[in-house]
C-alpha cells in the first residue's frame, strides 16, 4: 500500500469533490498534522499557505466539508477528498471554486452569498483585493494601485493615516471613522500585494495578549 512520504512532500495537494455530483469544489493543502485532523475527525481540515497555520474548513463560515472518502494517487503525493459540502466551498459565495472560463473570461456561475456573510467585511475585502490583480487599471482603482509603482501604493498608506490623524485630532468622529476605513482599505490593498492575509495580523495581535508592550518590544529586539 502507497503511503504518503512526508519527508519527501511535507505539503500536499487536496482535490476535492462532492461526493455525489463529482464536481470538484476546490482545491487545497495538507501538511501532516492537517492530514491527520481530517482522517480522524471525519471532516476537511487544511494548511493555509497565506494564513501560515492549520484551519478547519468552513471554522468561520459554518460551512464545513464532511469527509466521504479519501483517495491517494499512484505517486502518494496527491489527495482526492470525496465530501459532503455544507454550504458553498468558494470564499466568493459560489459552489465551486472554479467557476472562470479561461476561453470565454465569463463567469460560469454566479454567487448565492454575499462573502462577507461568510468570512465577515475584512476578509471578503481582502479576497476582492486578491482578485482585481489581473483586473483593468483604468476600471479597477485597486487594480491601478496593484499593478503600479509601489511606491505610488505605500505613498497612498501614508496619506491615509496622515488624514486620520488629521480627523482624530479634529475630534470629527463620522471623519474618524471615513478615514479609518480608507486607511484600512489601501493596507489590505498593501498586504495583498505581498500576499499576506489579514489573518496573520490576527494571529500577531492573539500572540500579544497577556503581553506588556514592553515585553513585546523586547522579545522583538531579543530575535
């Protein structure tokens, strides 16, 4: 029998389909630990390479891939994931997450949710952001700041923060909160371009608590 050798692959590809339509839904990584979590709970567990960690699918959501069956291929180097979808598998809302159709540039599909119904306002911004990369700079604004100079980007940072300093120090709350919402958009803008989700900073944030900031500040200058 064909094992996986995770010495050789210690992140693998996960194909899955539903289990009783063959659609396949999606496609994601495991390393051993998420491999295992899937094996013995019954339900789809994965490693996020942009969240840097394990994450149950559908732990925001609700919408969750309980496990059918799981097949090996030939090599032992790729999974195939027969599930039970509660829900929908794409973060857009849509059932499947291939839904673009590379000879027409349609969209096969269209979206039953709202994504911000399922990862809440951050994240859904933030896979927006992700998919107006390729997009049309003279539509697309964000598209625009992606595919310019970076500087242009960062200096558009800078100007936003500047402005909500500027309306904190006015004691102007609706402004505050305007401006704190532009700032917000252009560093997802920002960690998009890097390719850094937002859930990364969330983790940064779990890590400091119980923490002093001068702890934090020294444990920064120990490494």
């Amino acid at each position: 029998m064909i094992e996986i050798d995770w010495e050789k692959s210690p992140l693998i590809p996960a194909v899955v389909q539903d289990a009783d339509t063959k659609e396949v839904l999606m496609l994601a990584y495991m390393n051993k630990e998420a491999f295992k979590l899937s094996r013995d709970t019954g339900y789809a567990h994965y490693y996020s390479r942009s969240r840097k960690r394990l994450w149950k699918k559908g732990e925001s959501s609700g919408h969750t891939q309980r496990i059918v069956r799981m097949l090996l291929d030939c090599d032992g180097d790729t999974l195939l994931l027969q599930v039970r979808q509660h829900g929908v598998a794409c973060h857009t809302g849509r059932k499947s997450c291939f839904f673009n159709d590379i000879h027409t540039g349609q969209t096969t599909c269209e979206s039953s949710l709202n994504p911000s119904e399922l990862y809440g306002v951050v994240d859904a911004l933030y896979h927006t952001i992700l998919e107006r990369k390729n997009g049309d700079p003279k539509s697309s604004y964000t598209a625009r700041l992606l595919q310019g100079e970076e500087n242009g980007m960062l200096k558009k940072v800078v100007e936003e923060a500047g402005e909500l300093c500027f309306a904190i120090k006015d004691d102007d709350e609706e402004q505050i909160v305007y401006e704190c919402a532009d700032l917000t958009y252009h560093v997802l803008v920002a960690l998009g371009k890097k390719g850094i989700s937002p859930d990364r900073i969330r983790q940064e944030l779990a890590r400091r608590f119980g923490m002093s900031g001068i702890e934090e500040k020294n444990s920064r200058s120990d490494g």
